[in-house]
C-alpha cells in the first residue's frame, strides 16, 4: 500500500465529531421494525381469515400485545448487539477517519478524496466518499466487518449511514465544504 500522508500544520483540537446517539438508533429501528411487522401480521390474519379461521376478541387482544411487544423486543437485541458499533465520522486537519454501523474505520487524507455526497432522505441518509485511488484509503484495525463499499463505473466509493448522526447531515455536509469546497 502506497502512503500519503499529509505533512499538515494546523491545531490539533480542530476536530468535528459526528455520531448516532444510541437512542435515535434504538427509536428509529423500533419504527421501522414495528411498520414491517405490523403489515407481516396483517398479512397473516387476512390469510387466516381467508382460509377459515374467526379471531375472537381473546384473539384479537393477543394480536394486539404482539403488535406491541415483537419490534420493543427485536429493536433492544439490535441496539444490543450493535451497542459499541454504531456509525461516526470524524473531520480533522490530517483528513476524515469514518465508521459505518457494525463496520472497520477508514482514514482518507483530504488530498485523496476526489468526491463527497449525500443520497437518500431523513434516517437512510448516506454519505459516499469516492478516493482519487484505493491506495489513498487506509482501513483501520478494530472490530467489524469490512467496509461498505460502492462500485461504479470503475470507481469505488465508501458509504457511512448519516441519516441519525448528531449533528444532522446538513452540519456534516457544511463541515466537508469548509475543508473540501471543490469537491462537495
């Protein structure tokens, strides 16, 4: 691998830090998970019905205690599981250092980055970060998968999930055009 590190002079407390508050992660994967299951179990009732079977009201109150209880549950094993390794980005004068959920960390110098973008809406937001090269890119030791990655058109781009990032991703992108403003 080929280094290119930046020789920068600048303040070492310059940094930006973005990161998804635990809470935010837990609310918005108990909404997400409670609008699937609930179709699911409509589905399933509707099928029910259809091939015979009469809920009564007992029934209907333990469809209702699922409904509720089900994505309470799946959304705490998530955050549970996902706990120490949810998404951040950090902005410094050396470059960006970022971490997708459940994801390695990955350093890019600000002389390697050739684009940065924002796709998608509200939670799902996501950040691409295209290098001039692979070589520029640097995955960091630590725990998770590797990172999430978009190939297209021969360019390869890192993806970081920013929808629940605090600060939000309007603050992100301001951030980036102050230290990148050609590329963003």
């Amino acid at each position: 691998m080929t280094s290119h590190v930046d020789q920068v002079l600048g303040p070492a407390d310059d940094t930006v830090s973005f990161m998804q508050p635990r809470a935010m992660f837990y609310v918005t994967v108990l909404w997400v998970v409670a609008a699937a299951w609930a179709v699911m179990l409509a589905v399933y009732l509707l099928f029910a019905v259809v091939f015979g079977a009469r809920p009564d009201a007992a029934d209907i109150v333990v469809y209702a205690e699922v409904a509720l209880i089900v994505p309470v549950i799946v959304s705490a094993v998530v955050l549970l599981v996902l706990y120490r390794r949810l998404g951040w980005l950090h902005t410094s004068v050396h470059g960006i250092d970022f971490a997708a959920t459940g994801r390695k960390a990955v350093h890019l110098p600000w002389s390697g980055i050739a684009a940065v973008a924002l796709h998608g809406w509200g939670p799902f937001t996501e950040l691409v970060v295209t290098p001039i090269g692979t070589d520029y890119a640097r995955v960091l030791d630590g725990p998770g998968l590797a990172p999430r990655m978009r190939h297209r058109g021969g360019e390869t781009s890192y993806v970081v999930d920013v929808g629940l990032m605090s600060p939000g991703p309007e603050v992100l992108l301001a951030e980036l055009h102050r230290r990148i403003p050609s590329k963003v």
